[in-house]
C-alpha cells in the first residue's frame, strides 16, 4: 500500500486541504482590505503636502519629505498597477484632489530605502514626479506574523492529526480484530460501545457474515466426513472380499487391480478429511517441527538419494496442531514425488518464533501464472490430469500455513523447484 492510500492520510490531507484553502482566502481577504485601510490613511497624510509640492495647496506646517523631479528617477524602474495597496492610494489621493496616474518604487540612493514615486498631472501645471520615503506602504512581512503563521500551522496540523486519528482508529481496531481472527476460533469480540453508528453497523454485518460462514462450514464439513466415512465402509468390504479370491494365476492380476484402486479411493478420501481438518482442528498445541518432519520422511521408505532431509535435533512451535503440521509436509513431499523429479530435498530450519519448512525438487515446477490458481481446491495442472488425485495437495497446504500463521512461496534456486512455508 502507497504511502497516501490509507484512509488516515486522505482525510488528514482533506482537512489540511480545506484548512489551507480556507485560511488563504481569509488571509488574501484580510491582505487587500489592511493595504486598502493603510493606504488610505497614508492618503489622507499625503495628499497636502503633495498638493502643496505641485502648488494646488498652500504650504503645510508639519513637514514631510517630499522629493521632486521633473522625469522619473532612473533608480524607480518597477512601476506599480494592480496592487492593492497602491490602487487604493491612487485612488484616495484623486478622491483628494492630488491627480495619480502613475505609482512607481525605487531605492533611495546611498541610503538604501524604498522611495515610492508618483507622478502627479495637475490640471494647468506641467506634471512632476513627487518622491515619498516608502517604508511604510511597501508590503513586508514582520517577525511576529511568520511566528504567528508558523504556530498557526503547528496548532492546525496537531488538530488535525488527533481529530483524524480518533475517527480512523475504531476502523483499523475493527481490522486488527477481523485479523486476528482465525478458523475454528469464537466469533472476535464486539466493537466497544463508544464506537460510531457506522463501525458499530460494519461490525454487526461482519459477525453476521462470520457466523453464516462457520454454520456453513459447520455443514460443509459434516457433510464431507459422513459422506468419507460411508464410503469407507463398502470400500473395505471391497477390499476384504478381494483378498479373499483365491490365489490363483487367473486372479491374482484382478485381485492386485481391485486392491490398488481402493487403496486409490481411500487416499482420496483421506485427502477430502484433511481438507476439512485443516479449517477445524485446533491450533493449541506445541509441535516439533523436526520430529513430525523425520516421521513423515521415514513414513515414504525412499532411499536417501530420492528424498533426504536437513533438519536441526527439535524445533518447538507452539500455537500449532501436529496432525495439521504433519498433513502440510507429507503433502509437500508427495507432491514432490509425483510431479517433480529426485532427488527432493526437505529442509526445516529457523527459530521457534519464526520457522521455515522447504521441499526442493529437480523438476521444472509451477509456472508463475498457474500458482495461483493451483492453489485453489480441486484444481490440477494439465500434467496431473492423467494421473490420480482429487487437487487438494497444494489447497491443504495452503490453507494449513494459513492457520498456523506462515505464507506459502514457490521459488526458483538453481536447477531446484523450491516450495517454502514461512511460519511468522
């Protein structure tokens, strides 16, 4: 997930958004109507003593600097037009009989301070470019403004950040508790009662949902082992009754034939128990990994040059199920055997907080774009098809590093297919 795609983030950036946006029109309102107060106030200053200077007013007692000049300073190149601040002065001095068309602003020669020139056109009198120290009405930004803006900004952000985080934290508990939730356990715990209408109404429509899905695997497993368990029986009155045709030369291929097909019903049937075991058993006991692992390997009677195995004296791993961890590697290594090539190799290794469980083979493997569908129940590739199965394999243990809490990988290492199960 990128950085920007969690709810968190969108609504803080929302707010933020809406906050900035907010506060630049205010501030761009407030801007124009203080340049507006100020120049007009400096008009109202002004504007004798201009007059004055072009000879529209008698002299005025309190004295101002007014420079004059018949062209425009050479040092006042920027002329003035539509801002704010020097439109409202233009027009307060017209307003006071001091004729502005033009605002120019320049540096005060070896003094360094802004000078503001006008250029005044009175009726019946050659125009003059009147000088005025500018200090006052040239827009600059005052220490305490930037520290004013820079708290303002913490302050928003901080509101911001708690009061997004308060209204994105009943969700993300909402989705710890939907994780941590695992097959077989009691419905999670309800969302606490200070959670909002809307979380309080996801949370209701998920322990629906959970408890339609647990009454539906309920039946579903129910159904699969009564259905086993009837097979079963005329499947070993089959099995008794072969055994028992006399061993003769005109039977024994027929009898060999029937055996070996039930021998095939039967592990089918045993797939299909572990495929409902794997949603049902308990993960409440500690497992060591390499005994269960040495067991299964023993249990294929293979020669060490056809599958080996590299495993440490005992790894613990609690929170686990024997009969599960046992189904998850004996499926690895058959499915080795039957689709991939000798020698194959089991590897257990890693601590009891993080364990890791590899069969590599020599064969080629599973094609990227398959791996996902191959891991769904009841699917096969179409180099298994001819061979028996029910394409449970991969299902099973998919699901079974899924409730022990691991991930399931196919990896390339070498001239080896690897399939790796990490348990975190």
């Amino acid at each position: 997930m990128r950085r920007f795609d969690s709810l968190f983030a969108r609504l803080l950036l929302a707010q933020l958004g809406l906050v900035t946006a907010l506060a630049l029109v205010f501030g761009l309102l407030f801007y124009i109507e203080r340049n507006v107060t100020v120049a007009v106030l400096y008009a109202e200053r002004w504007a004798p003593h201009l007059a004055a200077a072009v000879g529209l007013a008698p002299p005025v007692a309190d004295a101002l600097a007014v420079q004059q000049r018949d062209d425009a300073p050479p040092e006042a190149r920027r002329t003035v037009r539509n801002a704010p601040r020097f439109v409202a002065l233009r027009q307060a001095l017209r307003a006071r009989d001091v004729p502005v068309d033009e605002i120019r602003l320049g540096m005060e020669p070896g003094r360094g301070e802004p000078m503001v020139w006008l250029h005044v056109v009175p009726p019946d009198r050659p125009a003059k470019w009147l000088g005025v120290a500018g200090q006052v009405v040239v827009p600059a930004w005052s220490a305490r403004t930037l520290l004013a803006l820079l708290i303002t900004s913490a302050l928003v952000v901080g509101v911001s950040w708690r009061f997004t985080r308060r209204l994105t934290r009943p969700l993300e508990q909402l989705r710890e508790r939907m994780q941590a939730h695992q097959p077989g356990q009691p419905a999670p715990v309800a969302a606490p009662a200070t959670a909002s209408p809307e979380v309080a109404a996801i949370d209701t429509a998920y322990r629906d949902l959970l408890a339609r899905l647990q009454q539906h695997e309920r039946e579903r497993a129910v159904l699969l082992a009564g259905v086993s368990h009837d097979l079963r029986s005329p499947l070993g009155r089959i099995r008794m009754a072969a055994e028992l045709l006399p061993d003769a030369d005109e039977t024994r291929a027929r009898r060999a034939s029937i055996v070996r097909n039930v021998h095939d019903a039967d592990r089918l049937i045993e797939s299909f128990l572990d495929h409902v075991r794997a949603g049902e058993l308990p993960c409440n006991e500690t497992v060591d990994l390499a005994a269960v692992a040495r067991q299964v390997v023993a249990g294929f009677e293979r020669p060490a040059a056809e599958l080996a195995l590299d495993a440490p004296a005992a790894l613990p791993r609690e929170r686990a199920n024997r009969l599960l961890v046992e189904r998850l590697i004996a499926n690895l290594v058959d499915n080795a055997l039957k689709h991939g090539c000798a020698p194959v190799r089991v590897s257990v290794g890693g601590s009891p907080a993080q364990a890791w469980i590899t069969v590599d083979d020599a064969g080629d493997g599973i094609p990227a774009a398959e791996v996902a569908h191959l891991t769904d129940a009841f699917a096969r590739g179409d180099d298994s098809r001819s061979r028996p199965g029910t394409g449970l394999g991969l299902a099973i243990v998919r699901q079974v590093a899924t409730r022990l809490g691991g991930v399931l990988a196919f990896e390339r290492d070498g001239n080896m297919h690897r399939v790796r199960v990490t348990l975190g």
